[in-house]
C-alpha cells in the first residue's frame, strides 16, 4: 500500500463519478445487473454468461451494457473486430432468456475518458453513434460461435490470436504455439 495504489484508486474513482454524472442511455424502467443466462445455440451447443447491466424500456425492448475498464482507445477498437462474439451473443440472449428485443448493445469504456461504442437499432438511436443491430449481425455472430466450436470438437485448435499484441497480456504467453508471439514477446 502506497502512493501509486492511493493514486490509481483515486483515478477509479474519479472515472466511476465521471461515469455516473454522464447519464447518457434513457434510464429503463427496470434494471438488471449481473445478470446470468444460459442458452442453447442448437441441439448441441450451450452458451453461458453473465450480462453487466440490463435496462428494460417501457416498450419491451432491452438497453444491454457491458463495462470495460479500458482506454477509450481500446474500447473503441472493439468495432473493428470481425470476430467478436460476446455482443451479439448477449443479444440473442436478451431475446431468448428475457423475451426481450434487443435496442442496442453497448460497450461502455470507463477509464480517464468516457467512450461508449456498439450496435443499436435504429443506428445512433441514443444519441449514441452506433452501427446497426440487425437479425442478420446476430445470425452472423451465432454462425462464428457455431464454426469455431465444430473446429474444437474436429480437433482443430491452431492458436491463432485475433490481434497479436494482447499476446503480451497473455498468462500463457511462455508456453504458446504460436510461434509469432514468441517473436513478439521479445522485439524491443
């Protein structure tokens, strides 16, 4: 205990303040934090999680939040990768466990600066820029889930990061296969 943890909890908390004044998504008449789901894809995949925060709105559609503590840099990096699975899955699940029409997924970057990025239907409904929500963006999320899972049970389990600088933040990083992160491990 000492200054620089006296300062980052300081810096937490000033982020945290910053986050409750801003008040930017329409308060939902019901709100659920924590919440857990499960899920079957199909016949033979189950999906489990535990969504941050969801917001009902009086019309029956669903505002769902997950919180980074992260840059605004790094959250915003988000939307470009092709891969990402956890917001269309909380989507679906939305759907699925609560009966609920997902309005908009949202990733809420809660370090130094506030930035708020993710999918909404209409897009920039919110007053949020957004991309659209679309049935066919769930789907698609659904069908990456469904292939990279067949590739396991086929026994095809080649490391293949999605960007290979969080090779870094990697606790397995000293016993990878993959050869680049090595590489990357020890560049200067």
């Amino acid at each position: 205990m000492g200054y620089r943890t006296e300062y980052l909890r300081r810096q937490m908390l000033d982020d945290l303040r910053q986050f409750c004044d801003s008040g930017k998504l329409p308060a939902g008449f019901e709100v659920l934090t924590e919440h857990p789901f499960e899920m079957a894809i199909d016949d033979s995949l189950q999906v489990r999680g535990r969504i941050d925060r969801i917001d009902k709105l009086p019309d029956g559609r669903a505002l769902i939040v997950d919180y980074k503590y992260s840059a605004a840099a790094n959250v915003a990096a988000k939307m470009d990768k092709a891969t990402l699975l956890q917001p269309g899955l909380y989507a679906l699940a939305a759907e699925r466990a609560l009966g609920l029409k997902p309005a908009g997924v949202f990733y809420f970057g809660l370090k130094d600066k506030l930035k708020i990025v993710g999918w909404s239907d209409p897009p920039g409904a919110f007053g949020i820029k957004t991309e659209p929500l679309t049935r066919e963006w769930i789907d698609g999320v659904v069908q990456i889930a469904r292939t990279a899972v067949d590739q396991i049970r086929e026994g095809r389990i080649a490391p293949m990061p999605v960007s290979i600088e969080l090779c870094r933040l990697c606790d397995f990083r000293d016993v990878c296969r993959y050869d680049r992160a090595a590489r990357t491990l020890t560049a200067p």
